[in-house]
C-alpha cells in the first residue's frame, strides 16, 4: 500500500529461523533421487536469505506510479523473459484451458485515500457479487496513535473497462500487512458475469506441493506465476517460492486442480521470488452467501 509498516523485527527472525530449520532439515534429509530442480532452487533460496542481515517482511500491494514503469527497457525485457521461462517449464502441470478460466475470475482492485495516494492490488470473486482480497489493500494498517491518520475513501474493481465501486463486508483483524488476519471480503451492487472461483479448504500445503498464482503484477493486469510451496510458518501462513510483485497482494494462490486455496499477503522484504501465503479458513466466508465451500 501507499504507507507500508514493516513487521517487527522479532516476529521476523523466529519466522525466518522456523523457514529455514524446516526446509534444511527436510531438504537435508531427502534422497537426491526426489530431488529435481524445484529443490535445488529452494535449497539455493533458503542459503541466499542465510547470509542476509535483517529479514523483514512487505505486503505486495503496489503504489500507483512506480514499479514497472520505472524500469529500464533492458530490465523489463529480462523479467518479461523469465517469467515466459517459468510459464513454459511449469504451465503443463494445469490445463491452458483451466488457466484462462481461472484468470477470468480475477480483477484489478485500486483503492485511494484521503491523503491523496492511490495504491492496486487484486481481489478474486467467489460469485453473487463478493470478492475476496487483503486488508491492507481496502484499510489503512499501521495507522494507530497517529495524529492525522490516512483513511482509504474509495474501492474500485475493473470489471472489462468499467470501474465499479465495492464496499468492505468484512475484514479480519490484522493491524499490520502479512499477518493471518490479513484478509478482507468486499462487494458490488452490480450484477457481474464472472466464473466464481471453487474455495477448496482442505489443501494441505505440503513441501515443494506446485501451486500458480494469478494476480495484478505491477498494475499491468492479471498476469500468471508459478512456484512451490516451502512450509507453514509459526503464525500460520505459508512460505512458497514464487514472485511477490506489486500488486498482486489479493490475487488467487490455485491448486493443481484449479481451486483457490489461498491468497498472496507479502514477500520477504528485498526477495520478490520468497512470499507468503494466507491459506484460506471458514471464517473468512462467514458473511458470504450461498458460497460452496470445499
């Protein structure tokens, strides 16, 4: 969002050391004929944020402005280059089919405030006009004991060009950004024509388990990546190894059948490939009607 909190950094370093006493010891206890290249690039992951300093967490919801456009022709040709490369290894593990579908159910969600920022992120529909989101990008965290605190004024989806206004029906109770209370439903009066996402409860998260993540990538639109999953952490989210871009802080985390099982909440501060997951729980959809949940 346009004012980011950082998390403490005691909360911090128990997650970090959790993640990689986790996944070095499994890692290390595997046989090398499991492996492949998914564990080699956990393994180089997890030694990469050893050697960093400070760990620090960020929610992946973008600033209006920034990001993308910011960068230099050359840069921006190698990200549009790997993430081409990871599309190509990774895609056949879903139907092309199943993906456009699911890609349907996504839109850009922009939200501006009093202060004058303007901040975008994604929002998946679950079907009678509710979508499912983050908090961070429908609330203001992080705006406690501050004299002139800033307040979000509007919410907008981009429903085929047009932006429709969407009103908050329920959040959870997080304070700060990538926090398992992270989470916020909201709704739109118009009638919309989108396939409603299948919410699956009950996926388990296991190591290096494939998963695609569909979101707002640097407000360029609903863009597809791919990863693996790493392991649940101590407060309940779930390490993967996939982007983190501005933007898609909201989007959908599917599993290989096509179900959302999760939503993408932050990344490692500095390490858009190191994110988290927000797995998805009853309460989130207390206040949604006629949902099918698995």
């Amino acid at each position: 969002m346009a004012n980011r909190r950082v998390v403490p950094a005691a909360l911090a370093s128990v997650l970090a050391a959790a993640v990689f006493f986790g996944l070095g010891s499994y890692l290390g206890a595997r046989p090398s004929s499991d492996g492949g290249e998914h564990y080699a690039a956990l393994r180089a992951e997890i030694e990469l944020l050893r050697k960093r300093d400070s760990l620090t967490t960020a929610g992946t919801a973008g600033r209006l402005g920034a990001a993308f456009d910011s960068l230099d022709a050359a840069t921006r040709a190698d990200l549009v280059a790997d993430v081409k490369r990871q599309l190509q290894t990774e895609m056949g593990l879903l139907p092309v089919t199943l993906l456009r579908e699911r890609r349907e159910s996504f839109v850009e969600l922009y939200s501006h405030d009093d202060k004058g920022g303007s901040s975008y992120g994604t929002a998946g529909y679950l079907g009678n006009g509710y979508f499912i989101t983050v908090k961070h990008g429908v609330v203001a965290l992080g705006q406690e004991g501050l004299a002139d605190p800033r307040r979000i004024t509007s919410i907008k989806l981009n429903y085929r060009g047009d932006m429709l206004n969407a009103r908050i029906v329920d959040v959870g109770d997080a304070r700060v950004e990538v926090d398992p209370g992270d989470w916020a439903i909201v709704k739109v009066k118009e009638t919309v024509d989108l396939p409603a996402l299948n919410v699956n409860l009950a996926f388990p998260f296991d190591f290096a388990d494939p998963i695609f993540r569909l979101g707002n990538d640097y407000s360029k639109g609903i863009i597809l990546g791919t990863g693996y999953i790493g392991q649940r952490t101590p407060n309940k989210l779930v390490t993967c190894l996939t982007d983190g871009h501005p933007g898609v802080s909201g989007g959908g985390v599917l599993s290989q059948d096509g179900d959302l099982v999760g939503i993408p909440v932050g990344r490692m501060q500095g390490d858009y490939r190191f994110s988290f997951i927000l797995p998805l729980r009853e309460e989130m959809f207390r206040k949604v009607e006629h949902l099918a949940a698995n």
